[in-house]
C-alpha cells in the first residue's frame, strides 16, 4: 500500500493494455477536469508503466496487479468504470482539495 | 468497494496476469503498427484487382507490404520493447531472415525473432560494455549489432521461418475444417469471455491476426479479422443494460454506446458484463450468431479492423461483402441484445449492493463533473 498527498500530484499516468485505446481515452477526460490543479495527465501500455514519470497510476481493475507489479513503490489506483467510476471521481476531489490518497 | 465485482479483480489469479501480460507483449508489438495495417488494407480494398479501383501498378505495393513492411515494423517494434532502438534495428535484421525463408507473411516468426534478437544484443552488450575501452564504444557497439544481427537473420532463415511456416500451415488447415464444417461460430464461447478479462488484444492480435493475414495474403480477405473485433455484441449488451440494467448504470450506457460502436473501443462495455457476469452469455451467443452470419454469407475483411469500430469494419470491407459483413453485425447485436435484455430482467433483484455503488459514483460524477 502506498500513499501520496493529493496536493503533490502533478503527472498521473493511466494505463491501459496498448496504451492506445481506453486510457488515452480517461486520460482525456480527467486532464479536462484537472487542467486547473496543472495535473499532467498521460497514457501508456501496462506493460511499460517503469518507464513513465508519473506520482500516480490509475488503471482497469483487470489490469490492477499487473500494474502493481511493473511499478510496486507507485500508488495505483484500480477503477471499475471508464465512464461515472466512483474512484475516479474520489481521485479527482482528492487532489482538487490536497487530501491524501492511497491504494489499499 | 466493489466486493460485488466477483472476476473483475486482478490481484488473486496470477495466471491470468500471465497470460495477460504475454498477450500484451505480443499486442504491444502489433498495435503501435495499426497504421501501416490501415494504409496496407486500404491499398487492398482499392487496388487489387477485385477491389473498387483496380490499378495493376498501385497493387504493387500490397504485396511488398504485407510480405516484408508489416513483419519488419512487428519486429522491430517487439525488438524496440525488448532493448530499446538496438534492439529495434536488430529485431528488424532478423525479421528479414524469417521473411526470406518463407513465403506467407510472417507476423508470428517476426514477433518471436524481433525480440528473440534483442534479447541476445541485450546480454551481449551486458558483456561488452564494462570491458570496451574509452573511444572504441562505437566501433564495438556497431560491429557488435552487425554480427550478431547477421547471425539472427541466417538463424530466423534456417530455424525460425520454416518452423513458424509448419505452425501457420496447422493453424490454417485447423480453422479451415472449422469453417468447413460449421463449428466456427463455437470459437465465441472461448473469445467473447475472454475479451471481458482484458484478453482481447491477446486474442486479436496475438492468434487471429497472424492466421488471417496468411488467408487474405492468398484470398484477399478472411473471417479471422471478425471474431474478435465485432462490435455487434458488445451494442447489444450495451442497449439492453440502457433499458433493463441495473438503474444507476442505465444512464452512462448510451454514452459507453457511443465510444464502443463508432469509436471502437470494447473495453467501455467489459466492466458492466464484469458486475452481472452471467450476461457474457449474450455476448457469446451474441458472438457465434454474427460468426455463423459471416461464414454462411462467406465475407471477410481485408485487413484487421482496430480499433473494432462500425467504421473500421466498413472500411476493411471489401466490395460485395457489405450486406454480409452488416447482416452479421446486426444479428449479432440483436441476439445480445435479446439475451442480456431477458437475464438482466429476470435477475433484476439482488442488484442492491451494485445499485447502492453505482449510486455513490453517480453521486460522486455529478459533483466532480465526469458525466463531460
């Protein structure tokens, strides 16, 4: 289990099978909702995620320990929807109010 | 939170990691490539002499890329994952030992060999690098790859390419009795639950495109770019979880429709069918139906569709085959359709837990605005 402070996130990384499809899609969505925070929000295949800078990792729940195990110190945070996901928006007013945040 | 999501979780079955992850290896190496996929199809669907604008010398190009582009670009890129971009010009070498010792497109020996290749220049220079001296880096280094290089071409031609071509001829002669005798459709119960468990660029990728490229390379089109990639399905479920799903998740299902029919991508339905897992059902009879339909009308696709959207389909099209290839879209989509709709009614109690944390992410997207 890992934790950062909401407030220290500034590159977010989610991660998708290709890296091509529905990450960059949620990447999309939450740099809209983030642009005001200056979070970067970027995208990339699981499989490469050690090689990305990022404070935070979001990925598919399907996804969840391989994400784990390419970057084991980072927090990951696993979501269930691509659309409406209820972690994703507690990601989000986590960071907008500087809270902490944690994969447990 | 989500203890209702009873297979969506990755953190207990190590093996489907596994399989994952080599899926996702061999996906890796073929999807950043898309692209030269798209402009190879395109070319076919044109040029070729059954296409819509038959040109002798602008086909002459469909050849060359199929045979030597798209193998050398699989190979490069499984070497550029492997060892960077020495690893990516030597996986390239390779690859052209394999393509040479065959005579059918050779994705699968290029995404074994791009990597193999790489893998062997990564322990060399492990070796190499402590001990070259002060200014003779490029000398070693260059020298290094080309020998090595060399030697992984002559091993992709005498070793690697027959051996894949003997693969590939078992595999196509397998789905060519499975077409034959009908059972093709019966492929969905192993695809379609696949595809939930994040599987599908595996599948894709991984199994189905390498075959149906050997078949279009001869036939101009094959059935093995549609078995996976079929967004029939996937509508279906989507639609009947828009009218019969549980309530909170009806009202992000028109817009999953959206990303999932026209654009393409499948993974926005996988998690509904993850919180009822019972609906893979329809997507499996959903899946065989539209299988059948394609291999009863006899269509294909020049190429493979990706993303698997309505528009990639109709662009992979070849001329004549519209009516088959729509025609299986549709049943596909209606049968889902018509099973998620009657599993979902009439399992429609017991939903509370799922009802209750769907409600708190609805909650939750109307305060932070995800519904944009």
């Amino acid at each position: 289990m890992a934790t950062i402070s909401g407030a220290s996130v500034k590159n977010i990384v989610v991660a998708c099978e290709a890296g091509m499809g529905s990450s960059v899609m949620v990447a999309k969505m939450l740099a809209k909702q983030l642009k005001a925070q200056g979070v970067a929000v970027t995208h990339s295949p699981v499989n490469q995620l050690n090689d990305t800078a990022h404070d935070l990792v979001l990925c598919h729940r399907g996804l969840g320990s391989r994400a784990k195990q390419a970057v084991p110190g980072s927090v990951v945070i696993v979501f269930d929807m691509f659309l409406g996901d209820l972690r994703i928006a507690e990601v989000v007013s986590r960071i907008q109010s500087g809270d902490d945040i944690s994969d447990d | 939170m989500a203890n209702f999501i009873p297979t969506g979780d990755g953190g207990h079955s190590g093996w489907r990691a596994s399989v994952q992850k080599f899926g996702g290896n061999l996906a890796g190496m073929v999807i950043p490539n898309i692209g030269a996929f798209i402009a190879w199809g395109l070319l076919t669907a044109l040029f070729i002499p059954t296409g819509w604008l038959p040109n002798e010398q602008l086909s002459s190009m469909v050849g060359p890329m199929i045979i030597n582009l798209l193998p050398i670009l699989i190979g490069y890129t499984g070497g550029r994952l492997v060892h960077g971009q020495r690893g990516a010009v030597i996986g390239s070498i390779a690859t052209v030992g394999v393509i040479v010792g065959t005579s059918i497109p050779m994705f699968l020996g290029a995404m074994l060999i791009g990597p193999l290749a790489a893998w062997v220049l990564k322990k060399i220079d492990a070796v190499l690098d402590p001990v070259t001296p002060t200014g003779f880096e490029m000398l070693i280094g260059n020298f290094s790859l080309g020998i090595s290089g060399m030697l992984m071409a002559i091993l992709g031609f005498l070793g690697i390419g027959p051996a894949v071509n003997a693969i590939s001829d078992v595999l196509g002669a397998g789905v060519k009795v499975l077409v034959d005798t009908g059972f093709l459709p019966l492929a969905s119960i192993l695809i379609e639950p696949a595809k939930i468990l994040f599987l599908n660029n595996a599948i894709n990728f991984g199994v189905l495109a390498p075959i149906g490229a050997v078949e279009a390379e001869e036939t101009g089109k094959s059935i093995m770019f549609m078995l996976e990639s079929n967004p029939g399905p996937g509508l279906g479920l989507l639609v009947a979880f828009w009218l019969a799903g549980p309530k909170i998740l009806r009202g992000s299902a028109p817009g999953a429709i959206v990303i999932h029919f026209l654009g393409g991508i499948h993974e926005i339905y996988f998690p509904y069918v993850l919180l009822k897992p019972i609906v893979v059902l329809a997507a499996i009879a959903g899946g065989a139906t539209g299988v059948a339909t394609f291999a009863a009308t006899g269509v294909g696709l020049v190429a493979t569709p990706s993303p698997g959207s309505i528009f990639a389909y109709m662009t992979m099209t070849p001329p004549g085959n519209h009516f088959g290839v729509l025609l299986g879209i549709a049943l596909s989509a209606a049968v889902s359709f018509v099973v998620a709709f009657f599993i979902l009614k009439a399992t429609s109690s017991g939903d509370d837990a799922a009802d209750l944390d769907a409600a708190k992410a609805k909650s939750a997207e109307m305060k932070s605005g995800t519904a944009n």
